[in-house]
C-alpha cells in the first residue's frame, strides 16, 4: 500500500533537489524525510533517488514514477475538496473556453458562491488527457472517442458559419450555396479536425474538390487572415459574435444544409452524484435549453439549488 505522505516527501525532494530544502518545505525534521522515502522505496521495490554533489536527482525510476506520484496527490486533493464541495475544475477546448463558456461560469458561480471554479482552456486531446489522468473533473469537447470509464453527453449544438471579410462578393449574400465554397480557398478544415469531419460528412466524396489552403492552428488566426482576404472559413456562429456586431466579418449560413458541431460534456463514470460537476452539467443543460416562458431559467436556479443544498 502506497502512503501518501511517504509520495509528498519524494515529490519535495525532487522537487528542490535536496532533502534538506525538502524537510524546511514540509516542516520536518531531515531524518523524517529520509524514512519516508525510504519507507516508499521499500514498498515499490525501488530506489528513487540519488545523491550527487550538486545535490539530488530521481533515478530512472524515480524518473517513471513522478508523473504518477504526482496525480496521486491531486487526485487526492480533489476527493478532499470534493467532500467539501468547495471546488470544480472544469477543462474546455479553445473554442469552448474562450467564445462559449464564460457565462455559464458566471451563472454557475453566482449561485454557488461557495465554490471556486478552476478552468483549463487547451487543445480537445490535452483536455481528454487531463481528464483521463483526474486533473479535472469535468471535460467540455467538440468531440470525444467512447474511452471506457466516462460518460458523454452533448450538452448543445452550435451552429458552424462561412465567415468572409466585409468586402468581399459574398458578404451582403443572405447566405452561401455549398457549390460556391469549392471555388474559395479554405482556411482550416483540413481532415482530421472536428471541422473537416463534419464537412466530409456533408460532402461526402466532394470533400476533396475543397481547396483547403492552410492550417494556422487557432480560430484568432484564422479570423485574421480571414480578414485579410486570404481566404474563407468555416467556425462556430459564437466565436465571430465581436467581429458580427462591429462589422470586422461577415458569417453566414449556408443555405442547403444545416451545419451545427455537437458540443459534448464528459465526466468520470464514477463520479459521486455530490459533486459539483454535477450541479454544473444541470446548469449547462438549462441555460442551453431553448424553451420559452422562463423555463431554462427555472431549471438553472433549481441546479444552483441542489448544489447550495449539498
């Protein structure tokens, strides 16, 4: 059996490199911090670490064992702040987390004060990592394989617009038939992203006869360069709301086909029905309801409820 305090004292040594500055880090004595990491290497069989000149340094396999020392800490930070119900991380891919999320957050916080919310905006792969790793508790994704252990939910669709810079011919067009965009080059789309995905779903075989252009990695980019009249795109309605209401891009819809991208929100299949991210996937399936006559608003205070009640 692994003793947590036994992983915290290897992790300050090899941390600081020294187990004098890793006993003052930990308030112990430097012959306590010896017999925990000794006690640690005892129980895997292993020696974690080495002394040199210059101080210490892990062995190889001290070297393999970090990464999991490591997220055994934080996993079991998370149980104590989830008993507490005092915090929930949640990690969003970077179009979730810039143009979509924030107001869900602020709904969320203004009716659970007492929870600290952490969000880690990266690519949807780095996010499933986290996720799989128990960095965080809740994982928003523009796509998501099936891994065992979770659950998967589409919480909303968004819908996917052309957007064109404002002088160009198509920008007082009412909207955009899906033969014209084989005459444009593409920015982004490429295959193998969520977006060239769903166009080789809408286009099937034609996909090919696109003429995607470059790949600049980031929707800030691509608007740019949109801008700069290198080319058309294709992205979510909610990341060119700014550019809409100042008129910096154009986005228009095409006419012969919906184009919307599932958003999806994945949890741990044996997360406790107490947690936070819980009370959190009530909210966002309320504020991303449509219905009429206040109903979503209703649905989002009765989760802000259940969380305070908890």
């Amino acid at each position: 059996m692994i003793n947590l305090t036994n992983v915290r004292a290897f992790m300050a040594v090899a941390e600081t490199g020294s187990f004098h500055a890793a006993a003052e880090q930990l308030g112990l004595a430097q012959p306590t911090v010896s017999q925990q990491i000794r006690k640690l290497e005892e129980t895997l069989g292993a020696r974690l670490l080495e002394r040199q000149r210059a101080g210490c340094r892990p062995t190889r396999e001290g070297e393999t064992f970090l990464p999991y020392a490591r997220s055994l800490l934080q996993v079991a930070a998370r149980a104590v702040e989830a008993i507490r119900h005092r915090r929930l991380r949640i990690g969003a891919s970077s179009n979730i987390g810039i143009y979509l999320l924030q107001p869900y957050i602020k709904a969320f916080t203004d009716r659970a004060e007492s929870v600290e919310v952490d969000l880690a905006i990266e690519g949807n792969p780095r996010i499933a990592e986290r996720l799989e790793r128990g960095e965080i508790d809740l994982a928003l994704m523009e796509w998501w394989d099936g891994r065992p252990g979770f659950v998967a939910e589409v919480w909303r669709h968004e819908p996917l617009v052309i957007i064109v810079p404002p002088r160009h011919p198509w920008a007082e067009a009412g909207g955009v038939e899906r033969s014209q965009l084989f005459d444009m080059p593409m920015i982004g789309g490429e295959p193998g992203t969520g977006t060239g995905t769903l166009l080789q779903q809408v286009f099937g075989g034609d996909a090919a006869r696109l003429k995607v252009a470059r790949n600049l990695g980031s929707t800030e980019a691509v608007k740019e360069a949109v801008k700069a009249g290198l080319g058309i795109s294709i992205t979510l309605a909610g990341a060119v709301a700014d550019e809409q209401r100042s008129a910096t891009l154009r986005a228009l819809p095409l006419r012969d086909v919906r184009l919307a991208k599932a958003l999806y929100a994945i949890r741990r299949a044996d997360l406790p029905s107490s947690d936070p991210a819980f009370a959190f996937l009530q909210l966002l399936r309320a504020l991303s309801d449509g219905s009429a006559n206040g109903q979503h608003r209703r649905r989002a205070e009765e989760a802000g409820d259940t969380l305070n009640a908890s």
